[in-house]
C-alpha cells in the first residue's frame, strides 16, 4: 500500500499538470491529450513485456525499476513543456508505469488471503485514492505558482517508493503452464471486465486531461474536483470489494458504469456554462464512486477468470484495458472537443459509459455462473 501510495502520487501530481503546460505554452488541445493518449501507448507496450519480467526478475526488482523509470525523467520537464521534448520524456515515464501497474496489482493478489481477493484489491485501491486525492489538486496549485516545482516533486515522490520495495517479500512467479484448450473460455472472460474498465478509464483520461482546460483560471477548483474524484474512488473500490467477497463477483458493474455515466454527463452539463464549484464536485462525486467501483470488480472479476496460476496475465490484460481507455480517452476527446465543445464531447462519453453497462447486464444474464462465481 505504501508503494502503491508513492508511485501513483507521482502519477496524479502530473497527470493533468503535463497537458496543462503543454497548452499554456502554446500546445493545442490535441497535443495536450496526445502527452496522456502516448504515456498511456508505452505504458500499455510495456505491459505485455511485464509477465515475463515478473518470472525472470521477481516483484521487488520490477516494481523499482518502475519507480525509477516513472519517477526520474518527470526531472526533465523543468528544462521544457515544448511540444516533442514533453511527448518525448510522457512516453519513457509511461515505461515505468507499466511496470508498476500490472507488478503492484498481480503482488496484491498473490499475498491476498483466501477469500478476501475483493477487499484486499480494495485496500490497495485506498492506499491510491488516497495519494491521489492529495497529489491531484496540489499538482496543479503548484503549478500556478512555481511549474517548475511540481516538476521536481513528480521526480522525487515515486522514488519514496524505493524504501517500501524493500520490504516487500521476495515472490519470484514462475511461468504459467501452456494453455489448455479448454482454457479459452477463461480468456473470453477476460472481455468483459477489460471492455468495463477500459469504457470507464476513458472518461477519466477525457476529465483529468482536459477539464483544467476547459475551465481554464479555475485550475483550484477542478483540482479539488480531481482530489472528490479520487476520495469517492476509495469509497467506491473498498464497498465493490466487499459485494464481490459477500455477494458475488461482478453484481456491482453494471450499476457503477451508470454511475460513471451519470458523472460525466453531469460534468458535460457543468462545463456548458459558469456554474458554481458545488456543480462540479457533486459531478466529481458521482463519477468517483463509479469509477472506483468499476475498477475493483472488474480486476476482481479477471484475477477469478485467470486463476492464481496466471495472475500476472490478468493484471496484464485488465491493465492494458485501465491504460489504453485512459490514453485513448484523452486523444480522442482532445480531438472531438476540438471540433463539437467539451460539453458535447463529454456526453459522448458518457453514452459510451452506458452502452457498457448495457453489454455487462446483457452478460450477466447470459452467462450469470462465470460473472457471478
């Protein structure tokens, strides 16, 4: 957790900073969403390479070169937020933060108790949202003051997570057994929680990416909106976890990618006009308490799919859905914002929300004994 806590509080200080600079110093729209969209692109290339890193070098190893990866090249922003060098130093961070996604979730369920998979994703899912609701807003009040120092304290924080790697057991995975074929059903199970993820992730890399521009002056506000975002995550992924252990994998999907939905809608209406800060923390609200609900059951719902045998796959694949939707989101809605208005932009996000929801309910009944085991 104290990893988990330092790595991605070094990703939330930049994440909406990055295209921030980036448009402040001349970037359009577009541009903006590309550093998140090409972060996302290296992170999601690496995380096919991480399965195999995990048998040939262990956790602890692959979760530090990760931070340093992550965390040291953030340094390089202070000499220039210019178009080429921010892309350029936004895909070597997405190196390390490929790593330390698919390693820290794959660790997680390794050291899970039997039967509290749900709520130890969860716990893990608190250590994050908490980080984050601290890093996300300050990220940006530093900005507004010195650019140059949440730069240097985007290098140094995913660093601290150094000394918590140390104390880490030594789990050296070894290689999964060849797939059997009566193994593709497990894999076709996959779909679903990936597909979930990825939907709701794309939202969420539209928001964090372009909202600080949308509302441009009001960098404060939409940086507590992030941080109400980040706090009714931890709500949201621990009450999952909980059902999914209590009740059943998979129960709490479909309802939280309608309250992913009903948040961004609700952020397409707060962006239309000068609305007050309640408007978008209520939307903030909402949209978290979706989103860290989707995350939990769905990671929930692959590592079941997989089995212990190939943890270290699902956390590949359920990643690769989180990071690619993310990266995804932000280039696609940086282009369509472009041309239709980000209120517009962001109801096209949240239909896609919906139309997810939707493909979930219709598996659930279909095929209840695999989404609900």
């Amino acid at each position: 957790m104290m990893m988990g806590a330092a790595a991605f509080g070094g990703w939330g200080l930049l994440l909406p900073v990055v295209p921030l600079a980036i448009s402040v110093g001349g970037g359009s729209d577009a541009v903006a969403g590309a550093s998140t969209a090409i972060f996302m692109a290296t992170t999601v290339l690496t995380q096919l390479w991480v399965p195999r890193l995990l048998v040939r070098l262990g956790h602890r190893k692959v979760l530090a070169l990760g931070c340093a990866f992550l965390g040291l090249p953030a340094a390089l922003f202070v000499l220039s937020v210019a178009v080429v060098p921010a892309l350029t130093v936004s895909a070597v961070r997405g190196i390390g933060f490929g790593m330390l996604t698919v390693a820290g979730s794959a660790l997680v369920a390794e050291l899970a108790p039997t039967g509290q998979l749900g709520r130890a994703t969860g716990a893990q899912g608190i250590s994050i949202a908490l980080s984050q609701t601290v890093t996300l807003p300050l990220g940006l009040a530093l900005f507004a003051i010195s650019p140059a120092s949440v730069f240097v304290l985007g290098a140094i924080v995913p660093m601290l997570g150094l000394i918590a790697i140390a104390f880490l057991p030594p789990i050296h995975p070894t290689a999964p057994p060849a797939r059997a074929s009566g193994e593709n059903s497990a894999a076709k199970q996959l779909l679903i929680p990936c597909l979930a993820i990825a939907a709701a992730s794309a939202s969420f890399g539209g928001l964090s990416s372009l909202l600080p521009i949308a509302e441009i002056g009001r960098e404060t506000m939409i940086g507590i909106a992030l941080a109400v975002i980040s706090g009714a995550m931890l709500v949201g992924r621990y009450g999952a976890g909980a059902i999914a252990d209590r009740v059943g994998v998979g129960r709490a999907l479909a309802p939280a990618l309608i309250l992913v939905s009903g948040g961004v809608a609700l952020f397409a209406f707060a962006v239309a006009g000068s609305h007050p800060a309640y408007v978008f923390f209520g939307a903030a609200a909402v949209f978290g308490l979706g989103y860290g609900a989707t995350q939990n059951d769905s990671l929930v719902m692959a590592f079941r799919a997989a089995g212990p045998r190939r943890y270290s796959q699902a956390s590949a694949s359920w990643n690769i859905g989180f990071d690619a939707g993310t990266g995804a989101g932000a280039m696609a809605l940086g282009l369509v914002v472009g041309t239709v208005g980000y209120s517009a932009g962001f109801v096209m996000a949240s239909a896609l929300a919906v139309m997810m929801a939707v493909a979930v309910a219709i598996a659930a009944r279909t095929r209840p004994d695999r989404l609900r085991s």
